[in-house]
C-alpha cells in the first residue's frame, strides 16, 4: 500500500477532518480514506436490502405467533420410516 504525507493543511480543514473522524467514530487516517474515496467515486454500492419489499404482501409475525406454529408444527419435522416403505 501507497503512503502519502499532506503537507500545510489549512487549520479549519484539518479541524474539520478530526471533528469528521471524532463524530463517525473512526481513525482520522481511515476518515481521510473515506472521504478521497467517496470524491473519486470509488465506493462499492452498498448491497440492497430485500426483506421489507415483500411484507405487504405476506405480513409477519410476532415472536409468540412464530412459537406457536413452530409448536403446533413440530410434528412434521418428524420422519417417519413407515411411509417411506421400508
């Protein structure tokens, strides 16, 4: 990997920087990356998110409803040799 030095940073754009990195959490050096990435276009989009799509189609359920079909199910998880013909 390339290391680079910038020199004679302007103080508002060198506190805007840390203020940047201390506010997202991150290394003023991964901020930095950040920013030059974003500015050249070199992000990768970020994956969608399918799973609300289809909720106003099939609905969900709470956690107690999914317990009680899973409870009310539980006997088709079972195998059962006999209908299997051996």
């Amino acid at each position: 990997m390339k290391s680079i030095t910038i020199h004679k940073l302007d103080p508002d754009l060198a506190k805007s920087l840390e203020e940047r990195a201390k506010r997202e959490g991150a290394s003023l050096n991964r901020t930095i990356k950040s920013i030059l990435r974003s500015a050249l276009g070199l992000n990768k989009p970020a994956p969608i998110d399918h799973r609300n799509d289809f909720k106003d189609l099939f609905g969900t359920w709470s956690k107690e409803e999914g317990k009680a079909f899973d409870a009310r199910t539980s006997g088709t998880r079972q195998i059962n040799p006999s209908e299997w013909g051996r």
